[in-house]
C-alpha cells in the first residue's frame, strides 16, 4: 500500500502521545496536557482506519492462501473470503489516502457566518431568515452553539443581517464551503398571479479567529458606543450597551448589540473583526497564489450563484459541483448533511488529483 511507512510514523506518534499522556509531568502541565492532548486527537481517526486497514489485509492473506486448497468446499469459502475483502480493503486505502492529504490548518475552528439580503428586496430579507434557520437547525443536530452577535430585521419579519458565532467540533470544515451567493425560485406571497420570482442572499464563511492569529494594536481602534435598536427590553434599549468597533487600518467596521452588557459585545465585536481580518489576510495570500478567494460573495447578482433553492420543484441545485436533490422541504429544516458531504467528496477528490498530477 502506498504511504505505508507514513501511517507506519503516525502510528508510533500516536502511541508515543498516549504514554505522554500518562506522564504525571504532563498531567500537571495544564497546556502540555492540551497540547498533547490535541495532537493524539489528530491523530487518532487515521490510527483506527489504519489498524482496520491492517486487520482486513492479514483476513486478506490468509483467505488468498486458501485458494490453493483442494478441498471444494474450503475453496468457495476462501473464493468469498476474497471476493469481500479485497473492495473492503480498497475502500479503506482509499480513505486512508485522503487523511494523509494536507489539512486546512482552519478545520477544526469556530465560525464566524453572515448572512444579508441580496437582490430581491422584501423576499430576499424573508429568505436570509429562513437561512439562518437552517443553518441554526443544521448547528442544533451537530451539537453545535449558535451566538448570535448582530442581527438587523426587515420590516415584513425577513432579516437584512445576521452575524453570528457557531462553535463546536469542527464547524469550519462543515461549513466552509457555504460562502457565496444562494439563489431562491419561488412564488412570494405578495405575488397574486402566481408568478415565480428570483431573489439572493450572500452568506460568509470565516474561521473565527484567535488572537494568536491576529494581533490588533489598541491605537487602530475606534470604538463608539451607543443604545441598541433591538429587541432585548427597556434595559437594553435605554442604555449605551452596544459597541461598535471600526479597525482604522482597513476601515472594518463591526457593531453588536444583542447582549446587555458593553463589556459582553465589546467582547463579541472583536472575535468578529479578528475574524474579519484573518479572513482577509488568507484571502491576500490566496491572491497571491492565483487562486479564487474562498470567501467570494459576488455582488449579490441573481446571475451569480453557488446554489439555487426552487420551492415549485421541491429542489436544491449546487452549480459548482452539478449536485440536484430534490428534498429542498428537508434541507430547509436543517437536514443540510447530504450537500455538505458531496461538497466534501468532490473537493477532496481534486485535492488527490492535484496531488497525483504533482507526483
């Protein structure tokens, strides 16, 4: 198999890790312990699908070694033996390789996702609701939680804006693929001759940020504080408890509002904006190396789109990877894991082809 002496190192790290892990010098080393901790936990899905890989291959020899027996009844059993194993053991190596691809070092971060009403007007605000809908029922499955850190209602119940924060297990790698202009075909209820109409929305995608990642000096901050909007009581609205932060250099600019407490959205604002400028930064260096910037939101143009959600026809269409299903009614409550999974696979599968063609 290829990349065996690979998986044969990861191996001995891991097992390296996990009596590192029992080393009374490490457990009382609080960000050892963690750092341990986190590099055999990278470690261990590849470990078990190579231990599996493993197992099949010595069932696989020992029922290839059968073939040679004279005995009828052992030979059909060792024909099926073989017959059985040998896609199994394929499926495993074919997995295994794509572990062994280079990760996104933003995987296993949080979220920062915004959602606004593209072209449209009333009916594309009505859809930016219905989206973060789904995506917050999508987060709910997963065991996800959902912040919401600045929201802007439209005046018919729809939302102009939502940015919010998802954390969890691995919600970047979930989600990263979501950014974009979405597209919705339907009958809008105003519509009294039953025609179709055509709206969009834009969701960003941005892995949340640390401060390890992003260093933001004090003085290129201005920061304003004013009296929410929102919803939220009479304490909310009557106090200066909102902040909106503008990071000077490149002119970002984040407002929250959704909490109580100044300190609270101060605090929110900027995990947004460190997001924000990560995000920026790894869409210079993506420039730089000619590729597309992931994050592309387009101008909110009906023309463009990633995906197209038609209510008439029950159907979801992504146009980047031609994928149509028709259960547009499940997707809406959440049940988003069939796109995403075919999002992944067909990604994945260019990464081994790009790797194959460099080899």
């Amino acid at each position: 198999m290829q990349y065996k002496e690979r998986l044969d190192q990861a191996e001995e790290r891991f097992n390296d890790l996990t009596a590192k892990m029992s080393d009374p010098a490490v457990i009382n080393d609080g960000d050892q312990y963690r750092k341990v901790s986190k590099a055999r936990s990278e470690l261990e899905d590849t470990v078990g699908k190579y231990s599996e890989w493993k197992r099949i291959d010595r069932e696989l020899r020992d029922a290839r070694a059968m073939l040679t027996e004279t005995d009828p009844d052992l030979l059909q059993m060792a024909q099926m033996e073989v017959a059985r194993l040998e896609p199994e053991l394929a499926q495993i190596e074919q997995e295994l390789h794509l572990m062994l691809l280079p990760k996104d070092p933003n995987d296993d971060k949080n979220i920062v996702i915004e959602i606004r009403k593209g072209a449209g007007g009333d009916e594309a605000s009505l859809f930016a609701g219905e989206m973060f809908r789904m995506y917050s029922r999508y987060a709910e499955e997963q065991g996800w939680k959902v912040e919401v850190t600045s929201i802007s209602e439209s005046s018919v119940g729809g939302l102009s804006e939502v940015i919010a924060m998802v954390s969890g297990k691995k919600v970047y790698s979930r989600l990263k693929y979501e950014s974009g202009v979405h597209r919705v075909q339907r009958v809008p209820q105003t519509e009294t001759q039953g025609r179709v109409h055509t709206s969009t929305i834009t969701v960003a995608v941005m892995p949340e940020a640390d401060e390890v990642d992003i260093q933001i000096d004090a003085k290129d901050l201005r920061i304003d504080t004013f009296c929410s909007s929102g919803p939220g009581g009479q304490s909310v609205n009557t106090t200066y408890s909102a902040v909106r932060i503008t990071h000077l250099p490149s002119n970002t600019v984040v407002s929250c509002q959704d909490e109580k407490s100044q300190i609270k959205n101060r605090s929110k604002a900027m995990q947004v904006l460190r997001s924000r400028l990560y995000q920026q930064e790894l869409d210079k260096q993506l420039a730089e190396l000619g590729a597309q910037r992931k994050s592309q939101v387009g101008t909110g143009d009906r023309s463009e789109k990633i995906r197209t959600y038609n209510f008439p026809q029950n159907r979801i269409t992504d146009h980047r990877i031609g994928l149509t299903l028709h259960q547009l009614d499940l997707t809406m409550e959440g049940r988003l894991q069939p796109v995403i999974d075919a999002l992944t696979t067909y990604y994945q599968a260019e990464k081994l082809r790009d790797q194959g063609e460099a080899a």
